[in-house]
C-alpha cells in the first residue's frame, strides 16, 4: 500500500472473493453505487476513508494496481461527548438499576465500551430503520469459518465501523458508529463458534 496527500494505492495479486471484473464493475458504475458502498478499508493501518472518485485500475507485471482518490478522515466525537444510554451489564446485556432502584444511565468515557458492544453486537440487516448498519460477522463466519481470513476480515469489518461514517437519516448526523475509535489494531477471534446470538 502506497499513501500519498489525498490517494492510497494499493497493489493486489489475488482475491479472497470477487475477482478484478468486480472491481472493474464497480469502477465503471461508481457514479451508481450507493454512498456507503463508496470505501476503502486497510487491515494493515487499520483504518479506511470514503472514495471520492473512481478508482483507477492498472495492470501490472506482478497483479494490479488501484489508486484510490480519498476523502480525509472523518472527524472522531471527544469520548466525553459521545452521548449516554441506559447502563447495561457488560455479561447480559440487561439493564442495570441504580441505587434509588431506577435504571442507571451511562456517559462519556464511561458509554464507550458500552457503545463498543452494542455497535459490534448489530449484524447487517437486523435493524428495520437501517438495513445497511452494522456488522458483517454472521456472513463472514459463515463463509469462513476455519479459514485463516475469518480474523483478518472480522478485524476488516470493525476497521468499516470505526472509520467509515453512517448517515442517520432520523438525527441527520453523519459520524462514524464506533464514534471515538481512530484505529484498529487488532481483533482476536476468542471462540470458534458462535454464542447467545
């Protein structure tokens, strides 16, 4: 990957799914596609930004290459002002009371963990209002699972969440999902199957 002002390029030699008629699809229909599908994403930065024109797409010797003309990143909330949620139980998810017996709310750097949970707990399609929110962890496992790439591509799709932006069309706010998360480090995989949904 090459990073330069306002484009990132990126060299590919072969393709976990898809195939570079995909690409070539998706660069000569670039004016059609939908907004949030108009992005790239890097495992080894662990960051993305929204494409602001086609991509363009060489050949080369070796496989090929894509520039990528870029927006900026998208500013990141102050964890002190992301906002505040009923307190859930990190374990159940279940509302927690607080010491009048009333349900306790959280704020802040205090929400942020919460709200890491519930933005990776939301799998595409499961929200009436929003069918392209969320993750794409039950997909990727699915077609994955075993595979040395199920880690790289869970850490891919958080890697989505906390660097490309959602439009809320009922707050009319366009940010990211993760908020406050810059990059992505890594993601360990913790069990081979999933749990509890």
């Amino acid at each position: 990957m090459h990073m330069e002002g306002g484009s990132w390029t990126v060299r590919l030699k072969h393709f976990l799914t898809g195939d570079v008629h995909k690409i070539i699809s998706f660069v000569d229909g670039f004016t059609r596609e939908a907004a949030e599908r108009k992005y790239i994403l890097s495992n080894e930065i662990g960051d993305g930004r929204m494409l602001v024109a086609a991509p363009s797409l060489t050949k080369q010797s070796n496989g090929y290459s894509l520039i990528c003309t870029i927006a900026p990143s998208v500013p990141r909330v102050d964890a002190q002002k992301i906002g505040s949620s009923i307190a859930t139980d990190p374990e159940t998810n279940d509302w927690i009371l607080d010491a009048k017996g009333g349900v306790a709310t959280v704020s802040g750097v205090d929400y942020l963990p919460q709200r890491v949970r519930e933005v990776l707990s939301i799998q595409r399609n499961e929200s009436p209002f929003y069918p392209t929110f969320g993750m794409r962890f039950f997909e990727y496992f699915e077609a994955f699972r075993g595979s040395p790439w199920l880690d790289l591509l869970f850490k891919l799709d958080v890697v989505r969440q906390a660097s490309i932006p959602f439009n809320d069309t009922l707050t009319g706010q366009m940010q990211t999902p993760l908020q406050r998360v810059m990059r992505v480090r890594g993601l360990d995989l913790l069990a081979d199957k999933p749990t509890k949904n």
